[in-house]
C-alpha cells in the first residue's frame, strides 16, 4: 500500500538547509495578501529594471526552475534521477509575438530533444504552441474567422514550425507533450495536435495533446478523439491535467457574456478527471497517458486502476508528473515503488519565466489545502529530523 504520508521518502533529496527554505518560502507564498503585493511589485521592479534577479533567482526560482539553459538543468536532471524519477524539460518563456522569438522557442523545443536522446532520465519533450504561432492567430483559427493571406502564411509558418519539432521528436522517439491554454485558442491547439498525431503517431504515441479537466468538455473531447484514433489508426498520447487557468477564464466569459468553459464545481472536476484516467487507462493499447496532477486521491485512483487491469507499475504507457518542487510526496512514493514518475522542469532566463513563476505562487494561494499541506509534510520531516 502506498502512503504519501512517509516524509522520510518524500524529502529524502533535500538537506536540512534546502528543508528549511522551502519552510519559509511556502509560508511566503501561502499568504494570499503578501502573494499578491509581492507580485505585483515584482512586476513593477522589473519594468523599472531594478536590480531584483538575484533574489527571485534565490528564492521561487531556484525551487521551481531547473536553471536558464538545458546545461543548467543537468544538476536537477541526475539528482532526480538517483531517486528513479525523470524530467520532463520545459522551456518556460511565453507571451512572445516575433518571428525571431518564435525560431529561437523552435530551437530549444529541438535541443530538448537532442538531450532527451541521450539517456533515459528525460522521457518526454514539451512545448507550448504561443511560443511558436502569435496568439491572436490562434484566437481566429479557433473562432473559425477569416485570415487574411499574410495571416494564413504567419499561421502556416507556426504549424510548420510545430511539424519540424514534432519530426525531430518521431525520429529520436522522444514522446513531443503540446500544452494546453486557454479556451479560446485551444480548438487551434488541438487541431494542430490531432494532425500531428495523424502523421507521426502511427506506430506509437509521440504527439501527445493536454486535456483540463476543469473544463466540462474535455472528457468527451477524450472520448471523440479515441474514435478518431479508431477509425484513423493512430496512437493517442493525452497528458491529463485539472488545469491552469480557471480564474481568467471565468472572468473572460463574464465580461463577454458568454457561457464559461469551466466546470461549475471542484468537486465536477474531480469526477471528470478520474473518469478520464479510468477511460484510458481502460483503452491503454490505443491511449497512452502522462497524469499531470498534485492530488493524492486521482494519483492514489491510478495505481489502483492500474492494478484492476493487471498493468505493471513500470508500464511505459503510464507516466505520472508533478511541478518541480511541488508535492513531492507524490512523486517520490511512486517512484520509490517503481511507478514512472517525472517531474515537470521548467528553465529559461530568470526574467523571462516570471509568468510561470507568478502562477505557480497564485496557484498555491488558489488551490484550497494546496499550501497547507506542503507546509504540513515539511514541517513533519523537520520535526522527525528534529532540526
């Protein structure tokens, strides 16, 4: 029976010292009024270009980034691997919207690949589509407007580039994940992932697509695209995640007057994501899945499933993934018994990850018990260290 209660396991990575910062940092970001003052005034100290990197970098940057380069990376890449668990890297620069920003996000997504096909500790490859199309032609694609001929060949450029990743990652056998974003450009997104997966998933899945759960159309986007997969005799590869972002969505539906894409409750959320695991994992010779999630009752679920179907803890076909530096009582219990599990590492320029990195303490301020119990394991592992 696993426990995600053992701390002993769960922070056999950290030292006494690292402990202790983590201490301090969740407790920073667990207060939802200094989360959003310190936010705020981060933003501001860095338009002003006030000389602030070093502290970000010392703080919530070192804890949920692997560094600024894939060679920064490679610290995190063998300290997690000596506890069996691989990394899946991600270049976390967004909000870009020129050409050259574009190629040079289409160079990393290939050189993550080139490092993944050097040793077993990075399975998968990921990318973000915004890094690699302008978001406002992916808001009209998926609003089915109609592009003007220098807009179409902007949008073709970007989905070729999306093609050139994708062919790198078919020909290292690298699984290639494409992010999900939000709503109203994601019919783009899975358009694009669909014809991906039609070109390099006819042997096995390499093109995976995102589906969040706290939408209340992703299970039976799932479902359809199964029978797509059926009909077309392709693999699907579906990382499934609860999702990122809940609160600008609602807003945005509000503000325009239409109906929200979101689940009416956590608890509808909850039941949709298990019920997409369940599905899956009941259809796993033609679905292979990565379960991206920080709850220990869907995490727990999956093994249980996994066993209900008589699949081994190792079956490559079932990842599961956390945030670097999130809930790593999950991720070590599983791997400590064999279950693949990899963590989600973010890099890239201290200043060009903010984004990511003010989500991640939002999302701690946001997810109800999410910061309590990160605090409440370290503060148990501190205190059978009696440090």
């Amino acid at each position: 029976m696993i426990s995600f209660e053992n701390t002993k396991i769960a922070f056999a990575n950290k030292s006494n010292h690292e402990l202790r910062r983590a201490n301090l940092l969740f407790r920073l970001i667990g207060n939802s009024v200094l989360t959003k003052i310190g936010t705020r005034l981060t933003t501001l100290a860095l338009a002003m270009k006030l000389p602030i990197k070093g502290l970000i970098r010392a703080t919530v940057y070192d804890h949920f980034c692997g560094g600024e380069d894939i060679l920064d990376c490679e610290s995190r890449i063998q300290a997690l691997a000596k506890f069996n668990i691989k990394t899946i890297l991600d270049y976390s620069v967004e909000g870009k919207q020129d050409e050259s920003d574009f190629d040079l996000c289409l160079g990393k997504a290939v050189s993550s690949i080139e490092r993944a096909k050097l040793d077993q500790n990075v399975p998968f490859c990921v990318i973000k589509l915004t890094g690699l199309i302008p978001f406002d032609l992916l808001e009209k694609v998926s609003a089915k407007s109609t592009l003007s001929e220098e807009e179409s060949m902007k949008f073709l450029k970007g989905r070729n580039r999306v093609d050139i990743i994708a062919q790198n990652a078919f020909n290292a056998e690298i699984p290639l994940m494409i992010d999900a974003e939000e709503s109203w450009i994601q019919e783009a997104i899975d358009e694009i992932a669909h014809l991906m997966m039609t070109r390099y998933n006819l042997e096995r899945p390499i093109v995976y697509n995102t589906a969040q759960m706290y939408r209340h159309d992703r299970f039976l986007y799932i479902q359809n695209l199964y029978k797509q997969a059926e009909e077309g005799d392709f693999y699907v590869g579906l990382k499934i995640v609860r999702g990122a972002y809940m609160e600008k969505e609602r807003a945005r539906a509000q503000k325009k007057g239409y109906n929200s894409p979101i689940q009416p409750t956590k608890a509808a959320t909850d039941v949709d994501y298990d019920k997409a695991i369940r599905f899956c994992v009941e259809k796993i010779n033609r679905i292979s899945i990565c379960a991206g999630t920080h709850n220990e009752k869907s995490s727990l679920l999956l093994t249980e499933i996994m066993k209900e179907n008589q699949i081994l803890e190792n079956d490559q076909r079932i990842y599961f993934s956390q945030l670097l530096g999130m809930s790593d009582h999950i991720s070590y219990n599983l791997s400590k018994v064999n279950f693949n599990v990899a963590k989600y590492v973010p890099y890239g320029p201290v200043i060009e990850v903010m984004p990511y990195l003010i989500r991640r303490a939002e999302e701690n301020t946001s997810v109800a018990g999410q910061t309590s119990r990160e605090l409440s394991l370290i503060q148990k592992e501190l205190n059978r260290r009696k440090v």
